[in-house]
C-alpha cells in the first residue's frame, strides 16, 4: 500500500495539500498523481524486458481518462482495449492501430466492422467471431484467446480463466481454432489468455504459461509459428497494509525462462491495468455527517457506490484516512457511510480514525482502478470531477457534470405532454 507525505498534519499526493485540492476543487474528486503513474510503467516494463523483448499492454478498462492515457503513450506502452468506445479514446490519446490489441467477448458485427475499420489488431474469443470476422475480411491481423482452465483472483466475479467462464475458446478447442483460421486464410500472430484480476501469487501465472507452451508447441508441429504469447493481466496490488505486492522480478523470471527454453515466441505481451494504475489515485470526499446508531458511529461522506462501486460490488477492502489529521492518532471506529440511498452504500467498515467531524476530509486509497470507470449516475447524481497532480501543480483533467446534463439524452414524447 503506498505511503503518502505528510505536512502540518495533511496528507499531501503529488506535491499538493488534500485540503487544497477540495477547496479549489470541491468533493468528492478523484485525484491521480502523474508521477506515480510513470514510476509503476517502468517497474513492470523493466522487470520483463530485461529478460525478454516484451510489450505492456495497459488493460484501459481499467481508466480510460483520456489524459492519463497520454501519460502511458508518452511512456511507450500499447493498449489492451475491450470495445470500441476504448479503441477510439486510445486513437485520440495518440496510439497508433497497431499498438492497441483488441480483445472483445460476445462481439457484435457491427463492432468487427468498426475494430476493422480502425486496422485495430482482434484478439478472436469464439470460433463464431472468427467465422464472421472472415466474411468481413481475412486480411487482418488476429490472435486467439484461449480458456487456459486456470483461475486466479480477489473475488470470482474477476475470475476470468475457469473452465466454466464466458471467455476464450476452450482449451481442448484451440487447436481446431487455428487451424480453421488458416483455412480462412488469416495469418494467426500470437496467443492470448487471462486467469482473473488481483492475483498476489506468481503460481497461477506460471500454470497459466505452462498450457500456454504446451498449445505453443502443438502448434509448432502442425506447421503454425507464432510470434508473441500475451499473458494476460491481473496482477494485483497490496490495498491492506498488511498484504505485500508482487515479486515482479520473481514473475519475471520465472515466465520468461519457461517461454525462452520451450519455445520460438519472439516477444511477450503483458496486460496490466490496476498494478500501473491503482495506488497512483485517491477520492478525496468531505464528511458532511455524523451519525450513531445503537451498533454503529457513521461518518457520512459525500461520495458513495455510484463514485466507487468495488466495495459495494466486490466486499473489497480500500484503505482510508482522515486527511486533514493525517497523522493524528486513532480514537474511535467509524464505518463510512454515502449518500446512495441503498444499506450497501458503506464504503468502509468499523475503521478505527481520529476523531471525525463534519467537514473532514477523507482520502480513500487506491482508486485509480475500476474507480471513476465504473462510476454511475444512480440517484440521478452527476459524475465527479478528476485532477492530475504532479510535482505541486493541480490540472483539470475531467470536469464534473451538472444536474442538467443528466437529462440530455431523455426525450418525453409529445402525446405525453398533451
């Protein structure tokens, strides 16, 4: 879990006060330190290409910010996009088509035609895809997902590579796959699967690349060479600060000595997403109440599950601070509670904090990832704002929508108004 500066009793990301940020700014906002950024791209970039030639494809699901997908263009990263909708944020963040890879499930014709169109890379999820992917082109570049039967991940919602999941071709079909797309007249380039997302040990990667090399070499003998093996993402980060975060180096050389010894792959392809860009933002939101019930101290704030769904939507565990006390010691428990009107809108529970009062400042950590992406209008409230911090300088990077922006694409048909 990443540690934050400390000055006149406030938390400080990026060179700039939390309390300055809210004040120009208001809340909740979420704040994404540049630098952080940076410095997480070149740990897993480094890691794997000084043992192979390798290529970060940033998983934009992730946040799409359009932005913050400039900061990862600047850094050389490629993309792994999911829908059209990222493919053409990536193109106006400056990515070239061949540096996006597109790996959509359950993909409609209108969404091939379009990947197409753009000379997007399609990473091919079901025989179907292919066969009509083939009626549209053949003289496109494409790869194949494969359900590799291995899971990992915080909680199975993200479990992506079990047998029974709705991603990949499965395994015992693969190589039926191939062959059918050389039939077609495709020239397959690579292999492509993902076992979930938050994984913290380096064993399911490692059983992943295993039948990852076995396809690779049956491959080889029926006369397919491929160029790259895309190990999908997942690799998760420490939100507790108990919890450790992943031995890249270790990953590293134990995925690449495998692949370098047992086959002819020329480069491997990597997809995170929240490692790079997780612990590099926080939602900063003001306590606007305070409550005690007969069981439980709430501290109202004013961002809830529609500004972060994952608590609600996964139980999952996001470290938080008074910000304005930072480094107070802790007197009482709060569990933090929003403005949804739902019970599950509690973003944090039974936290032991300073003592909170309304006007406090909360720092929620580790947002960067499926956070603002993720966000919703429910309760009919606008979308929050997001800053970029870098060395002291606050910028804009999102402004927040208005009450009346809600309403712009409803219509009341007119013998309703009669």
């Amino acid at each position: 879990m990443r540690k934050f500066e400390c000055v006149d009793h406030e938390l400080v990301i990026g060179g700039v006060k939390a309390t300055e940020i809210v004040q120009k700014y208001g809340s909740p906002v979420y704040v994404t330190d540049e630098n952080a950024i940076r410095a997480n791209y070149r740990n897993i970039y480094q890691a794997f290409s000084k043992k192979m030639p390798t290529r970060i494809n940033y998983a934009c699901k992730a946040n799409t910010n359009l932005a913050i997908l400039r900061i990862l263009e600047q850094e050389g990263s490629c993309i792994d996009a999911v829908s059209i909708g990222e493919i053409e944020a990536c193109l106006r963040s400056g990515f070239s088509p061949d540096r996006i890879l597109y790996t959509g499930v359950n993909v409609s014709d209108a969404e091939l035609r379009a990947v197409v169109a753009r000379g997007v890379p399609i990473n091919i999820d079901s025989f179907s895809e292919l066969e009509r992917l083939a009626k549209i082109t053949t003289d496109h570049q494409i790869s194949f997902r494969v359900n590799p039967e291995v899971g990992s991940g915080h909680h199975d919602k993200v479990i992506t590579g079990k047998r029974s999941t709705k991603f990949g071709i499965p395994k015992h079909q693969i190589l039926e796959a191939y062959k059918r797309a050389v039939e077609l007249g495709f020239k397959p380039a690579g292999l492509h699967a993902h076992i979930g997302s938050g994984g913290q040990t380096v064993e399911p990667f490692i059983e992943m690349v295993e039948t990852l090399i076995t396809i690779v070499q049956e491959l080889a003998a029926m006369g397919i060479e491929l160029n790259f093996l895309d190990i999908g993402g997942g690799i998760g980060i420490p939100y507790r600060p108990e919890e450790s975060a992943m031995d890249l180096d270790k990953m590293a050389a134990e995925i690449t000595s495998r692949i370098k010894s047992k086959t002819k792959i020329k480069e491997i392809i990597i997809e995170p997403g929240r490692y790079i860009i997780a612990d590099s933002t926080i939602i900063l939101t003001k306590v606007v109440d305070i409550k005690e019930t007969p069981d439980k101290k709430y501290a109202g704030i004013d961002a809830g599950f529609n500004t972060l769904i994952r608590p609600a939507m996964y139980d999952s565990y996001h470290h938080v601070a008074v910000a304005n006390k930072f480094d107070l010691p802790a007197e009482e428990v709060y569990s933090l509670g929003g403005p949804i009107c739902e019970t599950g809108d509690v973003m944090a529970k039974d936290r032991e904090l300073p003592k909170v009062e309304e006007g406090d400042i909360i720092a929620i950590y580790d947002a960067g990832a499926y956070g603002f992406t993720m966000s919703s209008n429910y309760n009919m409230r606008p979308l929050p704002r997001e800053v970029l911090v870098k060395d002291g300088e606050i910028t804009l990077i999102r402004e927040s929508e208005t009450v009346e922006e809600l309403f712009r694409h409803q219509r009341i048909p007119s013998r309703l108004m009669l």
